[in-house]
C-alpha cells in the first residue's frame, strides 16, 4: 500500500502552520495581558520557538527517510539508551493528553449543535450522569479514531489539510472582521488599544509580579508547541522531503506573525475592559463568545438588522466549534498515530514483541493502536465513573507529564551541537547553519528557555504552598524514566539472551 502522500509546498505549510498556531492561544493572550503579551511572545520566539525550529529543520532534512523521528535524533547523537527513555516520556504525554482530548471533543460539538455547552449541564436520562454519558462517548469516539487511522495515512493528511483550511477561514474572518471595526470604529481604536496595554493588573508585590511574568513566559513558550509531532510526517510527504526543512522554518514564522497579528488586531477592534466586565466569561468558552460578539459588531458595522447580527453572531460561534470540532479530531488522529508509531516502529527490532510491530494492509501498526485504544477507553471509562482513586491517579499523571513533555525537547536541543559537528563533516553545505558556534548558541537558547519553564513549573506550587503539586512535577519524569529505563534493560537483556542462544 502507498504511505505516502502529495502535499504540494503551499499546502504543507499551511498544515503545518495550522497544526503549530493555537487560536485558543493567541485569543488567552489577548484576554489576559493584551498588547503587554508582545514582549512575553518575543522573547518565546526568539529565544525558543525560531531557534528549536532550526533544530527541528536540520534533524528532519538529515533524517528524512526514518521513522524513528526523535529516537532516531538522541540515538545518533547522544545514546540509544537516552533516546528510548525520552521517546518514552514523549509518549506517555501524549497518552495522557490524548485521554482529556477524547473527553473535551463534545464542547465544540454540542455548541455546533445547540449553540451552547450541554456537557455541564444534567442529563435528562435517568440514572446517567452527565459525566458517565461524556464518558461513554468518548470511549466511542476512541473506536471511530482507531477504526479511522488503522485505514492509513491518507485519511490523516486529508484531516489535518481540510482542518488547515477551516482554521485559516477562521483565522481570516477574525483578522477580517477585527480590520473592519478598525475602518468603521476609528474613534474607538486608541481607547481599545489603551485598554489593551493597560492588560491586566499586577499585585504590587515582586514575588506576585515574577510569578505572574513567569507564568505567562511559559504561556507563550508553549503556545509554539507542536513541532515535534508535525516534524514525525517528514518520511510521509513524498517529492516535498527535500524542502521539509525549509518549509518548517517559512511555516514557524507565519505562525509567529499570525500571533502578533491577531493579537494586535483583537486589541484594537475589542474593548478589554468591557470584556472583562463580564464574568460570564471564562477561558473555556473565551473563543467563542469573543466570535459571537465579533460577529455582531461586524453586523451593526455593516449596518444590519439587530436580528440579522445575531444570525451573524450565531455564524460565527457555529464556525468556530465546526473549526475546533475539526481540529481536535486532526489533533487526535495525529497523535493517537505518530507517538506509538515513533515508540513502537521507530525503535529497534528487538525492543518488542513482533506482533506489536505489525502492519495492516495499510501499513498501520495494528495491534499497537489497538492496545493503546483499549488501554485508553479504560482510563476514560474510570474517570467518568468517578472513581476517586481513578481520577486522583488521573489528575497526577497529568501533572507528571507537564514536565515529561518538555524534557525530550531539552534533550533534542542537547543533541543539536553534536549532530551539527558531524553533519558538517559529512555535509560541509548545511543550508541553514554551518557554524559550530551558531549551533551552540541555538542550542543553549532553546535549552535555557526550556529549563526556565521546567523551574517555573516546580517553584509556582511551592509559592503557594502546594508541595503535593511540586512533588508530583518533580517524580512524574523520575517514574516515567524508571519505568522506561527497566523496559531498555529488558530488551536488551532478552537481545543478549537470543544472541547467546544462537551462538550455542
């Protein structure tokens, strides 16, 4: 079966520009710090997400044909052993993310539906709760998932290609709409932009201060989350493996210049403080009520009936959960596929047990998705069952892989001065950075800016007194890393026992 597919170079920059950019970013930075989140966003790009762009381009255009993705990267570079712990880690996040995502996909579908959230409110079924109906439709939505990805990669690239083109309509009409009350409302675009620096208000204190700074610094860092994932297509994209890399860093700067645009745009066409003002709003349902009243203010702009811009409103809420709807389900088929395949098929030959390692017709591990599936439906089934143990386990685990994720990105740009020197040797014209020194430079900018998040990320709980929470950051990669560490020695341990069997 064909594993490839034909992505045109437009195309897969969009893909890969939509996969990286977050609306629901860039409308959280506008809510909490408006124009001030200018400075955080900078220093995120330039210190983090260009530099571990680059690194990302290099380690895709070297290893283009393998499907070992970060594996492959540390194995060559720093050790095998390394390597598998930290692909390991990287799949346990994504686990763990995978299961809050199948359970969240019924927002934006019940405001597609209804035009509001149904999945806080009782159910009228007797004797099922709201949670344990959540639960079992998403436990549904796991087999529809695993039904759709065991048919092979085409359907996954055409997913994340139509939720590309449904998130830039939506990007477009935000921007769009945003612009005309700029044109129409011209006496209101100082105050709104004033509005906006002003942001939000900090205590006076300098501990609240750096807390408050750091915590939106790491907001912004992983606002430009997601290459890695995006990066694991490079042996899937046919003719366009040679231009990967260059298309990476041409897609990392059009999602740096959709954040700064539209935050910039929403501060200037939207009064934050009277945004603010009303408590009904939260970061949960910011996204769409900022739509709903983007898409009224179009209306009067445009001179319309009141009633006609409420159907405008009720449009563009309806547009923004089909665009959400849709890409969490590209979101998922990406990362239900590409982590277990990176761990399982990305791996050597040895490390599993050859059944896990086999392919469908449509060259999809299918009992590794399965498994996965079936272990996943599990984890869904006792947390909508509320059982306290299983959802106290639940909320650890998710606390253990803030920093589980961010370690394998810290090792990558470990990995990078090493891979520069030989890629040099073996490559004299590297076409991005063909200085050892340079190499350095991006490599402790990336490690650094990922180091503060992890520091952050312990010391914020302990500033407020919640040693429970730091504990739990801190033996979430320790457990992860032990358990990983034991797998390696097994393998081996098994590799060594069939090689002495042989040689017997």
């Amino acid at each position: 079966m064909k594993t490839t597919t034909t992505f045109s170079p437009k195309r897969l920059v969009m893909i890969i520009t939509m996969t990286v950019f977050s609306f629901s970013s860039m409308t959280t930075a506008f809510f909490l710090m408006g124009i001030k989140a200018f400075p955080y966003f900078i220093g995120a790009a330039l210190f983090y997400f260009i530099p571990y762009a680059i690194i990302i381009a290099e380690f895709t255009g070297v290893y283009k044909n393998h499907i070992g993705g970060l594996y492959q990267w540390l194995a060559g570079h720093l050790s095998e052993k390394i390597a598998f712990i930290a692909a390991f880690l990287w799949y346990c996040s994504y686990f763990i993310w995978m299961i809050s995502l199948f359970m969240k996909v019924w927002i934006p579908l019940s405001i597609l539906l209804f035009g509001e959230d149904l999945t806080k409110k009782s159910t009228s079924i007797p004797n099922i709760s709201t949670s344990i109906l959540i639960g079992l439709f998403a436990i549904f939505a796991v087999a529809v998932m695993l039904f759709f990805v065991s048919r092979g990669f085409k359907g996954i690239a055409s997913t994340l290609y139509f939720s590309g083109i449904l998130m830039t309509i939506l990007i477009v009409t935000s921007l769009g709409g945003n612009l005309l009350l700029w044109l129409t409302n011209r006496s209101d675009i100082l105050p709104n932009l004033t509005a906006s620096f002003k942001g939000i208000e900090i205590d006076s204190s300098s501990e609240q201060t750096l807390v408050r700074q750091l915590s939106f610094l790491i907001f912004a860092i992983t606002a430009f989350g997601g290459l890695d994932t995006i990066a694991s297509l490079v042996d899937k994209t046919g003719k366009q493996k040679k231009q990967f890399p260059k298309l990476l860093i041409y897609s990392s700067l059009f999602v740096v210049a959709c954040y700064f645009l539209g935050i910039l745009l929403w501060s200037g066409g939207t009064d934050l403080t009277n945004l603010k003002a009303n408590h009904t709003i939260h970061l949960g349902n910011l996204m769409y009520e900022l739509m709903e009243n983007l898409g009224y203010a179009c209306g009067q702009a445009l001179s319309l009936s009141s009633a006609q811009s409420q159907l405008l409103a009720q449009l563009f809420t309806r547009f923004t959960a089909l665009t959400l709807l849709l890409s969490y389900i590209s979101l998922l088929s990406t990362i239900f596929y590409l982590p277990i395949r990176t761990l399982v098929e990305g791996t050597p030959n040895h490390y599993w047990h050859p059944r896990l390692r086999q392919t469908n017709k449509y060259d999809m591990p299918i009992y590794a998705l399965l498994i996965q599936g079936i272990l996943i439906s599990l984890f869904i089934l006792g947390i909508s069952l509320c059982s306290q143990y299983v959802v106290f386990l639940y909320n650890q685990l998710t606390l253990m892989t803030n920093i589980s994720r961010a370690i394998p990105y810290l090792l990558v740009a470990l990995a990078y001065p090493a891979f520069k020197k030989k890629q040099l040797i073996d490559d004299p014209t590297s076409i991005l950075v063909q200085s050892p020194l340079v190499a350095t430079l991006i490599s402790s900018s990336v490690i650094f800016s990922i180091a503060l998040a992890i520091g952050f990320q312990l010391y914020h709980p302990l500033s407020e007194g919640n040693l429970l929470q730091s504990f739990t950051l801190l033996i979430g990669p320790l457990l992860f890393a032990l358990i990983a560490y034991l797998l390696y020695q097994r393998f081996h341990k098994r590799k060594e026992l069939t090689r002495n069997s042989w040689e017997n």
